[in-house]
C-alpha cells in the first residue's frame, strides 16, 4: 500500500511540473514524457494492486498449524465418542434377557419381567371334566421390573413354550386352567392372575394340557415374547414318555377336587 501511495504522489507532481511547463514555454517534448511516465505509474499501481490480492489471498488459505491445545481438544473430543459408544453398547447388552443353569431353577431377566423357574411337576390324575392325559406344572417366583402392574399368568406364558413332538411333528400344548383343582398349587394359581405392582414379588405357576403320553414333551424358555423361531430358544429341557410316566408316579397322591 505504501508503494501505491508513492506511486500516486508522483503523478502528481509529474502533472504539476507539466501544468507549469505548459503555462510558461508550451514544450510539446515535455508533454508527451510526462504522459509517458504517467502511463508507467499506472501500469506499476495495476501490478501493486494484483500483489496485494494475491497476498491476501494466500493469507485465507494458508492452513492454520495446530497447537498443543488444539490435539488435547480433538483427544478428549475422540475420548468421549469411544465412551458413548462403549456405554451403548454396555446398554444394548443390559437389555438382553439373561438365563442360568437348566430349566429347573433357571432364572430369566429383561427390563420388564424377572422370574425363576423352582420346580417342574407331572400330574397324571386328571379330573372327570377334563380331556387331558395329565399336566405339566412349572412354579416360579416373579419380580415385576416394570413401571407397570402386570398379570403374572400372561406376562410369564409370554416367554414360556410346551410342545409335544415325535419323528414327525411337532404340536404345541395349551397352558391349562386346572391348577385351582389341585389343592398344592391352588395358592401359586392365585397368585398368577393378580396384577402385580411394580417392584412385586409372587410366587406363581403355569400349566400345559400333555395330549399325547407316546410323545416327547419339550419345555422351553425364549429370549422374546411371541418369537417362535429355535434361534429364540433361551433354555430347553425334553422330556422322554418314560421319564413323564416316572413324574407322574411322583405325585399319584395328588388329586384334583
């Protein structure tokens, strides 16, 4: 800038001397050299001019160097996105129902339902009104994780599947509405059909029809409500023909009223 300054400022006096010049011995030969000169100082303003641009130019896309702050910065930024992603994934993972040891005291766990499973029972005495060839009963504690009130029969049959099955099919079994008959299970029955608060704890149980007596008989627990897929297969326990017909001798002294 001080250069185009300089340059303007002798023009000026280029043009002043000429003024003088002309008023005293109108020279043509001075004229036409201060026209001359005049036309340099343009030409030399103009380059000024595309300097300067340039210069600022350069100066906007010049990369400004990072400093010390400025990686500790982008460390703690990258820091806390690992975290965030490290507690999603720790979430997702909470989230997954969990199950240990075999069906019999076996202990399922989501966000909205907890139960154990403390004991499988076979009765083979069936009632005069009841078309079934006996029932197999599971008793279970359940703790109602929710914010909700729930019914324990639903909530517990959501996530527990019977099925009977041979070489050639495999049928599922209806819970069954016979345990209030039965004097030792009469209270777990009761229990089952009461909408527990949030934060509740009972001690219920579910029922299945058993149909066929030559068949085997599956139990099973599933990682989500109303997937039937064997993916969803949480715990299995089979059952042999054999084995019910020793169960059934367990409790030949149980008799429904």
């Amino acid at each position: 800038m001080k250069k185009r300054f300089i340059l303007s400022g002798a023009l000026v006096c280029l043009l002043a001397l000429s003024a003088c010049g002309s008023s005293a011995t109108e020279d043509s030969a001075t004229t036409a050299k201060i026209d001359k000169l005049a036309k340099k100082v343009d030409a030399l303003e103009e380059t000024v001019d595309s300097l300067v641009e340039a210069q600022e130019e350069s100066e906007k896309t010049v990369t400004k160097p990072s400093t010390k702050k400025d990686d500790d910065e982008k460390t703690v930024a990258s820091s806390e996105e690992e975290k965030k992603t490290t507690d999603k994934k720790t979430e997702t993972k909470k989230e997954e129902p969990k199950a240990s040891g075999e069906l019999l005291n076996t202990t399922f766990e989501n966000d909205e339902i907890s139960f154990t499973i403390t004991a499988v029972d076979f009765l083979g005495n069936i009632g005069k009104y009841d078309d079934a060839a006996g029932h197999v009963v599971l008793s279970y504690t359940l703790v109602n994780n929710s914010d909700e009130k729930m019914e324990a029969w639903n909530e517990v049959g959501d996530y527990i599947d019977a099925t009977e099955e041979d070489d050639l099919s495999e049928d599922d079994l209806y819970t069954s509405y016979r345990l209030s008959y039965y004097e030792p299970f009469k209270d777990r029955y009761e229990n089952s059909q009461l909408n527990i608060k949030p934060g509740g704890t009972i001690d219920g149980a579910i029922a299945f029809e058993i149909k066929d007596l030559s068949k085997n008989l599956n139990i099973m627990v599933r990682k989500e409500a109303y997937n039937n897929s064997d993916k969803n297969i949480l715990v299995k326990k089979t059952y042999t023909p054999e084995e019910i017909a020793q169960e059934f001798e367990k409790t030949k002294d149980i008799l429904p009223d």
